[in-house]
C-alpha cells in the first residue's frame, strides 16, 4: 500500500506513522505545508492513500487540490471535528478525530482496504467541505437545552452550562447552579452543536467552557487539571495529545 502523511505537526506525523506501522502499514512520505506538497505531488507519483490534516501551517490543505488533480483516497486527520464530520462520512473514506485511537485507525484502514478496488471511481468534494471550514464560526450553535425535571420540561441557556460529561453511559450537563442533568444524546453529538471558541474537548469523557474554568494545574506526563467553577464531581484532565491545542484554545 503507497501511502503518505500530510500533517503540519511533526509529532502528530510521527506518532501516525508509528501506529500505522504496528498494523503493517508502511508510510512513503511525510509531507508539512501546503507549498510541500503542491512540489511534491507535481515531481511524484499520486499514492494510493493519504492521511490529510486539515489545517497546515501555510493554509487549509485542500489548496493542494485547487492546484493538482489528486487522484489518491483521503482519510482525514482532524480536531476541528464541530465543523464538517458529516461531509467527512459522506465524501471520504473515513475521518481521524485527534487524538487519533489506534482501534479508530485501524478501522479506518480496514474500510479503505475494503473500498480499495473503486476508490477510482468515487469524487471527493473538497470545495465543499472547504466552504464549511473557511467561515466555521458564522454556522448557527446551540443556545439552549431542555432537560426534564421530574414531570417538567427546564430551558438552560447555553452560557449557563459549565461543563458536558460522560458518566455511566450517560451524558449531563452541569450549571452555574452546581446541578447536573441527564441529555437525550452523546458528547459526539454535541460537538456539532458547541460554539469552538466556547467549548472545547478536553477528554473522551469532557467539553468545558472556557468561562468556567477556574484554575489549570501541571499534571503527570505532561498533562494538565482543570479545576472549573461550580464542578467538583470529578477530576478534568487534559490528556498530553489535547495539550498544545488546549493552550491555543485558550489563547
């Protein structure tokens, strides 16, 4: 299998790269920016898989396209996952939320094994779900949930929501009122739904918002606590892979 990385972070590449390796996948070339790889598609033969970031560090990667006329199967590599996952399932092989699961990749690569001997035939469209990731922030977000209290129906603005998170299989929301209450939905679901600038993913298990956090502390490997206002039900850790885009967020 040809395959090749095109991901701005050289430690995001390098550790794909390791992962792929443990399933037997063998990668030709790691690419950086835009302007690399527009040089390098135009000297080399197209590969039969590529893992593409979204956001390089010279502009959106699907200005490689406007310039050549890819031919390889994408899988997307992302952690702008609120902006276009939908168009993602529907116009490529597969998406890689980050930080990338080793049991996601290797589904990822199953499928296109799978999908592998008509990928010639399928279109990716990568003009619109450009479109979708150029202006993010004008897509209308949730401002409110309803959540059922006893017989009744409870409206909670968004702005009164300290946190989302995952417990027991179930998901809640917590308010500045230090209350909690049970959705009818996923934290996967809500990453369609939550404003970016507001909200941000910090574990499989939490969205916070940026208004309550309290205090960040240094944590072991690298990782940080979050300590929010009105939250005390469980320990908020920043896995090491979220950090650095942890810190851009708050930024």
């Amino acid at each position: 299998m040809n395959v090749i990385i095109i991901e701005d972070e050289a430690p995001s590449a390098r550790r794909l790269r390791r992962m792929l390796e443990q399933l037997g996948v063998n990668v030709d070339q790691i690419l950086h920016s835009v302007e690399e790889s527009v040089q390098w598609f135009s000297k080399n033969g197209h590969p039969e898989l590529i893992f593409l970031d979204i956001q390089l560090s010279d502009g959106l990667s699907f200005e490689i396209f406007e310039t050549i006329n890819i031919q390889s199967a994408v899988i997307f590599t992302t952690a702008y996952d609120e902006y276009a996952l939908q168009a993602f399932k529907l116009n490529s092989i597969d998406y890689l939320l980050k930080p990338i699961d080793q049991e996601e990749l290797e589904k990822a690569v199953v499928k296109y094994k799978q999908f592998k001997p008509s990928q010639h035939g399928a279109q990716i469209d990568f003009s619109d779900i450009r479109k979708l990731l150029v202006n993010p922030l004008e897509r209308d977000y949730k401002k409110r949930f309803t959540v059922k209290v006893g017989q009744h129906i409870k409206l909670v603005p968004i702005n009164d929501v300290v946190c989302f998170y995952s417990e027991n299989k179930g998901t809640y929301l917590h308010t500045n009122e230090n209350r909690s209450y049970l959705l009818e939905t996923s934290l996967d679901a809500l990453q369609e739904e939550l404003h970016p600038e507001k909200f941000f993913r910090v574990s499989r298990k939490f969205f916070i918002n940026v208004d309550a956090v309290k205090d960040i502390i240094s944590y072991s490997n690298a990782r940080l606590q979050v300590k929010l206002h009105h939250f005390n039900e469980q320990e908020i850790i920043v896995s090491r892979e979220r950090v650095k885009d942890f810190k851009d967020w708050l930024s």
